[in-house]
C-alpha cells in the first residue's frame, strides 16, 4: 500500500537530510504522484531510479519470496503501488527529477559489476 500523506512527509523530509550526507537508496518511495511535492524541496541532483524486471521473472521471485518469508504472494492481485507506479514515475518527470529505469532481470552477481560509486 502506498504511504499516508504525513508519512510520506515525515519521510520525505528524513531522507532529504540524510541525502545532504550520504547517497542512499530508498526502496518504494514516492509510491504515489502525490509524494513527489514533499520531495520538491531536496537538491538537485535527487534522482528516481526504476528498478524493474520481466513479468515472468517478478511473478517467480515474488512467488519464491513468498514461500520464504511471511511476505506472502498472490499471483492474480495488483498492489496499489504496482496501480500508481507510471502515474507516479511521470510525476517525477514533470517535477524535475531525473527517472532512470534499471533492468534488474539479470542475476545478483551480473548486476554487482555494473554498479561504481
């Protein structure tokens, strides 16, 4: 589900001080167009990364993390994030930000070598 407004905030206003000191990666926000307002106030060079894979291999490893954890998966629902996300990705274009989009289909150790910080 996607965050209420004042989480969204109170988050939003964290991870802007936190960026100021450190790069860091935060996993499913904005998760909602109406987020990207409390994010308008970071620096510039705040950037919106897309992770994203196949359907084939996202339904496998959603259903294998379900089976793992208490996480639990049904194949045949749509999360409301998953129902946002291209409204919510263009609202970050619109806004400024840089939208790069990050092919995750490959295994773990392929992707390691792409990454330099």
């Amino acid at each position: 589900t996607c965050f209420l407004p004042q989480t969204a905030e109170l988050l939003a206003n964290y991870l802007i001080e936190l960026s100021k000191k450190k790069i860091i990666s935060v996993d499913g926000f904005p998760s909602d167009p109406s987020h990207i307002k409390y994010l308008q106030t970071a620096a510039t060079d705040l950037q919106i990364c897309h992770v994203f894979v196949d359907e084939t291999t996202r339904q496998n490893r959603l259903i294998t993390r379900g089976e793992q954890t208490k996480r639990k998966w049904n194949p045949n629902s749509q999360s409301e994030r998953d129902l946002k996300l291209n409204a919510t990705l263009q609202a970050c274009r619109d806004a400024g930000f840089k939208v790069s989009q990050f092919d995750n289909t490959a295994p773990l150790d392929s992707l390691i070598s792409r990454f330099s910080i």
